[in-house]
C-alpha cells in the first residue's frame, strides 16, 4: 500500500475542502414559564416543554431554507465527508460547477435578504398583533408574552448580522510548527514543545484516517450506482408506461456525476457504467416502448450492473486505493 503522505499529496493535487455555511434568522423563541405567568418551580420539565414558538409565520422565511436546502444538497451532492465530517471534499472536476452554484446561491440569498429587509417592520408588526390575539388564550397576563416576544425580534438596524451566506475553500495540510514570535520568551520553549507534539499527533491522526477516507470514497460511489439502478428497475416495474425518458436521463446524468467525483480513479466501475451507457442509453424510452426484446436487454443490462456495482461496493476497495497512491503527481488544476 502507499504511505498515507503520498495519499495526502494527491488528494491535495486531487482537490479542496470545502465548507459552506447558510445562516438566517430563524425567527423562533423558546417560550419561559414566566411568559405564561407561571412560577417556573411550578414547571416540571420532565413533563411540560414550553418549546420554541415561531415569531413569524413560515412562509416569510421560506425563501431562505429553500436557498439553505439546495446548498445543502448541491454539496451532498458533489462532495464526500472528509474526516468524519470535518469539512466536505470536493474534486478539482467539479470545483468549477459547485463554486459557480454556490455563487448563484449566494446571490440569491442576498437579493431575499434585501426583500425580507424591507417587509421586516410590517412582517413585525403583523406578527405581534397575531402573537397579542393568542397570548389572550394563552395567559392571564397577555401583554407579559406580548413584550417578550417583541423583545425577541431583533432590531432593524442589526438584522444584517443574522444573515450570512459563505463559502471556504481550504487546502489539504499537516500541521509543522508553530510561530512562536508573540510568545514570551520564558513561555516559548514550552509552548513550542507541546505545539511540536499536537503537530505530530494530528498528523498520524490524519494519516491514519486518509486511508480509509478514499476506500470510503470508493465504496460510496459503488453503491450510489447500485441504488440508482436498483430504482430504476423498479421504476420500469411500477410505471404505467414501462420506460420513461426522465428515468433513462438519471442514468446518463449520473454516469457523468461519477467520472467528475471519480478522482480515485475506480476503472473498473467507470468502464462498466461507460458501456452501460453506450450500449442502452443511446435508444429512447419511446423505442424501448416498442421493442420489447430490446427493453429487456436494458432492462438485463441494468441489472447486472446494479449486481456488480453491490458486489463491487463489498468489496475492499485497497486495490483502488494503492492504484491512486501509485497515480504520482499530476498537475495541480485548481483555480488561483
């Protein structure tokens, strides 16, 4: 097997980590026993939950967990946890896309932030009037819950600060040492030792799990396959018109998914996906229709590759992984 350095050197050839954080007001508070009037010693948590309580109704922040949920899923998408969730890593092959996306994301976060800036006060107000009709059920006091959910809306002129959408790109890297300039001196050989040492425990540390990392890599893309294939045969089962066009597309966009997420480079798979391809996705779901001896043939097709690719998904992925280890450099195609 090669040396986790030499793993750690491609993957940093190979691409990025990335880490993209969608942040808004949620436009929630948790409800106190002494909203209600209550003495909280009255409370007993083990069986009452006050609970958060939304401030405003759904829909006026819908637009930002829509946003939130495709960021989300675009880099479920197009990346893979790295290190048990540290960061996400994205390869080179889909940097350009995932960066552009998020770009058009982002734009569109901000452009429902200046909208939701300018209905705020009325969407405040509003919500008060609402939260004063149900805190007369609610309460003997009801302007007590009144003030307190007042209070919780921030004011307008820090609203921004509730709200950010970023993106980070960061490079793969062991820690060395660390610069001890701004340190003491009494304090710097003590510090630089005990830095010396978590420097060196982070990196077996991240030796240990690079390994493990691109074999997981591997096996998710394997059975990826085997699950899409999986429900398109049982799409060709429950259908009312046996093959449809959009259920073929799946297969098509995925095969191109997998080449650009494919940075351990698994051939076998690839070459199995890219005859699959060749052979069954160039006729139409309209002609499968008709031929019937046809349709089984991709139907039989399909489902060989949904074997293989579970089969492939069992199986250990060290083969691949030493190939990659064996790949050497290779040019560094990220974007200054």
């Amino acid at each position: 097997m090669p040396n986790n350095q030499n793993l750690l050197d491609l993957l940093t050839r190979e691409g990025v980590l990335l880490s993209v954080s969608v942040r808004y007001w949620r436009a929630a508070k948790k409800l106190q026993a002494q909203d209600l009037g209550l003495d909280p010693d009255d409370v007993a948590d083990r069986l009452i939950s006050l609970g958060h309580k939304r401030l405003m109704p759904k829909d006026a922040l819908a637009r930002f967990a829509l946003i939130e949920s495709r960021a989300h899923a675009l880099v479920d998408a197009s990346t893979f946890p790295f290190l048990n969730g540290l960061a996400r890593f994205l390869p080179n092959r889909k940097l350009g896309e995932v960066t552009s996306r998020l770009g058009e994301l982002e734009t569109e976060f901000h452009a429902a932030q200046e909208t939701f800036a300018s209905r705020y006060a009325s969407l405040r107000e509003q919500a008060v009037m609402e939260w004063r009709e149900q805190a007369r059920r609610l309460a003997h006091d009801p302007e007590r819950i009144v003030a307190s959910v007042s209070a919780a809306f921030p004011a307008p002129a820090r609203l921004d600060r509730y709200f950010s959408f970023s993106t980070s790109l960061f490079q793969i890297r062991l820690p060395e040492t660390l610069d001890a300039e701004l340190v003491t001196s009494g304090d710097r050989q003590e510090l630089m030792r005990a830095r010396a040492q978590a420097a060196q425990d982070a990196r077996r540390k991240i030796g240990e799990g690079v390994e493990s990392f691109v074999g997981d890599c591997v096996a998710s893309l394997r059975q990826q396959t085997a699950t899409l294939c999986e429900e398109m045969l049982e799409s060709f089962k429950q259908g009312k018109t046996g093959v449809h066009q959009r259920t073929l597309n799946r297969l098509s966009d995925f095969v191109a998914q997998f080449r650009a997420l494919n940075f351990a480079n698994d051939s076998e798979l690839e070459e199995r996906l890219n005859r699959v391809r060749d052979t069954f996705l160039t006729t139409t779901a309209e002609q499968y229709r008709d031929d019937e001896h046809a349709r089984r043939r991709m139907t039989d097709g399909i489902r060989r590759l949904a074997d293989a690719a579970r089969e492939l998904a069992a199986a250990d992925t060290s083969a691949v992984v030493e190939n990659f280890g064996k790949m050497g450099t290779r040019r560094f195609t990220l974007a200054a």
